[in-house]
C-alpha cells in the first residue's frame, strides 16, 4: 500500500464519499461541508492511487491554538497507520502552536489512539471544556 499525503481540498464527491463511509451525516449539506473545508487552515489527504482514503482538517488561528476536526480513515484503510501519519504530519506543520483541541466520541478505542499520539484529556490538564451545539441547524 503506497499512501501520498497532500495539503489540498477534495472535491465535494470525494468528501461524500468518505464521510458516507464512516456513516457519517451531521456536517449539512455538501455545500455547507465544501465551504467548511475551504475555509479550513489545512485539510491534510491521505491518497492511495489518487483515491482520497483519509483526511484530517485542522482549523484556528495557527498560532495559539488548532482545532483538530474531521479526522476520517476509510474504513477499508483503518488500522494501516493512516491515521497516525496523517496526524503526525499535521503536527509538524503547527508543532509550535501553543493548544492543540480535539472533541471525539467517548469511546475507548478512540481515547486509546489520541492518548496514543500524546494527547489527553482535558480534565487532566485541570481545565473544563464547555460547547454549545446548535441542534436547530438543519443536517
């Protein structure tokens, strides 16, 4: 398997693709999700043969913090370092910025792969987090 990793935007296609195979459907419509990405600080693909099979977008001001968001392996390509490299990869491009946040289902399996990556939770850094989701937005 010969991964490339590229800063890039996928097309609107690509994206579908990879977020219905993870059965993933709360970004909106394609519009809405195409337009999220453009304005993103970096979108970091995964290709095997020109084929988007993971992507990891990272949003935030560059400096003082990141926001890690959409991070998605194919399922097909899950559990082949990936993930890891993609993540690795977009750490070297913000390795001086001062917070790095990610939110991510409650799973161990999940916890266990960021903890992996030297990440931890954010009651072990003795802070809180608060978020205020908008349940109202159409998806």
């Amino acid at each position: 398997m010969s991964i490339s990793y590229k800063n890039e935007i996928p097309t609107i296609e690509e994206l579908e693709e990879l977020y219905q195979s993870v059965g993933w459907e709360n970004y909106g419509n394609g519009l809405d999700k195409l337009q999220a990405y453009k304005n993103s600080l970096c979108v970091l693909c995964a290709r095997e043969e020109g084929k988007l099979v993971g992507v990891v977008r990272v949003v935030g001001d560059g400096v003082s913090i990141i926001y890690v968001q959409d991070v998605i392996v194919h399922p097909k390509y899950q559990r082949n370092g990936i993930g890891k490299a993609m993540f690795q990869k977009m750490e070297m491009l913000f390795e001086d910025v001062y917070q790095k946040v990610l939110i991510t289902d409650n799973l161990k399996e999940r916890k266990d792969f960021y903890k992996s990556l030297g990440y931890s939770t954010i009651s072990e850094n003795h802070c809180c987090t608060f978020i205020k989701v908008n349940l109202e937005k159409k998806r």
